[in-house]
C-alpha cells in the first residue's frame, strides 16, 4: 500500500523563470526568523506613542490583547511610506 502524504506539511511553491526551470526560487522567510535589521546608528529605534497607539488598535481589532511583531512591523512601514 503505497503511503500517504501528510497534508499539512508545508512545501515551499517553486516559481519558474524561465521556460526551462532553471531558475526558482522559493517563498521568503517569515519575519520571526529573520535576523534584525541593521540601522545607520547600530541599534533599533523605538515607536512613538501614536505609533504604539496605532498598533494597539490593529491588535485589538484582530481579536488579540498586545499588539505582536507583525503589528509593529505594519505602523513603521506606513510611517516609512509616509515619510518618503
């Protein structure tokens, strides 16, 4: 009998770029597993109270009690965006 594959393995999606498969590339690390980021002074700089405030509210309106890394992540890029 030949064995089953277990559904709720995770395989990461090949994408093709060319024709002949010769190069893929796979699905990008989730951000818990990346090592952090390296900013001009060394060290990472804080929120600010709106920001903070602003991911409290994302937090609370996804059903969770503290805002998580994805949350913070989300309020620096919208900054970042909004600053460029």
């Amino acid at each position: 009998m030949p064995e089953r594959r277990n559904p709720t393995r995770v395989v990461p999606r090949r994408i093709s770029a060319h024709r002949d498969n010769v190069m893929a590339r796979t699905l990008p690390k989730p951000p818990w597993k990346t090592a952090n980021p390296k900013t001009k002074t060394g060290r990472s700089r804080k929120l600010t109270s709106t920001q903070k405030s602003k991911a409290r509210k994302a937090a609370k309106k996804a059903g969770r009690r503290y805002p998580n890394l994805v949350d913070n992540m989300r309020v620096t890029a919208e900054a970042r965006r909004k600053s460029q």
